[in-house]
C-alpha cells in the first residue's frame, strides 16, 4: 500500500489513459454517460484517482458502471472477471481476531477501507453481473448484512454454470481464490 494518498501528473495523466481505453472499450456498462463528463470529476477529486490507481494496481480494472441517481455521483466497480489480486483474506477485523492459528495477513473490510472503496452488497454484485460474466473461477466478499455477522457468518458470490451464486460461510475463513470487489462513487 503506498504511503502517499496523492498521484503524482504523470500518474494521474496514465491512469486517465487507461480508465478512458476501458470506458470506452465497455460501452454497455454506462450508457448514456460520457467520459469528458467522468474525466471533469475525477480531474476535480485527487483523494478518488488514487483510490482508482489502487484498484488498478491490485488487478482491479475500474470502470463507471452507473450512476447515482441522487447525487449524481459516477458508480466505479471492480471489473475484471475474476476477483482482484486482493485475496486470502477474512471478512473483517473481528473474524480476524477470532482465528487461534495461519492468520491471513489482512481483512477484506480493513483493505477496502484503506483503499478508500465499499464492499459490493448482494444487490449491487447481482447488478454487477447483469453487465458481464465475472467470478468464473475465484468468488468476492460481499457486504454481509448485521443479522448474519452477528451470527458469526459472511457472504460471498461467484458464477458457476452460467448462474450467480450467493453462499455463506464463517467470517474468519479465507481462500486463495476469494477476494473482495470495490465500488466507489465519484
């Protein structure tokens, strides 16, 4: 994880590159909005482009998937189609803490809030999917609801057999295979 919270011009001018490429490569995840329209706010938020250029660097490939229709903020997802290279990783810091031996070296929660992104909830993974195909070999943590992690419990999705699959499992569980997608509004 870098230090510094800020990209340096070049950085920034890189990473604007290769958001417009796939922006415009994806067509179908954002009708109707355009990137000179995406390029002005992300421009206008430094703190949200290195957040971008973290999803980015851990294999994340970010791209706008919508937009809010409330606040009119841009709707940034993980996009590649298998989960990002942030993966062997407990739910959050409580399962974390739970485990008695081979402590995974993070939490997804933890990461997700270092790197300034949400969890996707079953929800938005559901809407995630409609776009593509994605989690075809790894799955992702999703947002658990309270009354399931009370319960010691986290869910997670993937797509087997050309269907989407949410399941549970114990928060403090981890696999090379699940990771966690991030959603970020802009």
């Amino acid at each position: 994880m870098k230090t510094t919270k800020t990209l340096s011009q070049d950085q920034t001018t890189e990473l604007l590159k290769t958001l417009q490429t796939r922006f415009e490569k994806n067509k179908a995840r954002h009708k109707g909005i355009a990137w000179s329209a995406v390029q002005e706010r992300l421009e206008s938020k430094p703190d949200k482009l290195w957040t971008l250029d973290e999803m980015e660097v851990t294999g994340g490939e970010p791209d706008v998937i919508g937009r809010d229709q409330k606040s009119g903020e841009f709707i940034f997802c993980d996009c590649s189609t298998e989960s990002p290279n942030r993966r062997s990783l407990c739910y959050d810091r409580t399962a974390w803490e739970s485990r008695k031996a081979n402590k995974p070296e993070n939490t997804a929660m933890d990461l997700a809030e270092e790197m300034g992104v949400e969890l996707l909830t079953e929800e938005e993974y559901q809407d995630l999917q409609k776009l593509g195909k994605f989690d075809l070999k790894t799955s992702s943590w999703l947002k658990t609801p309270d009354n399931v992690r009370k319960l010691g419990g986290a869910i997670f999705g993937d797509r087997r057999y050309d269907r989407v699959f949410i399941y549970h499992n114990g928060a403090d569980s981890y696999y090379a295979a699940r990771g966690f997608r991030g959603l970020l509004k802009v």
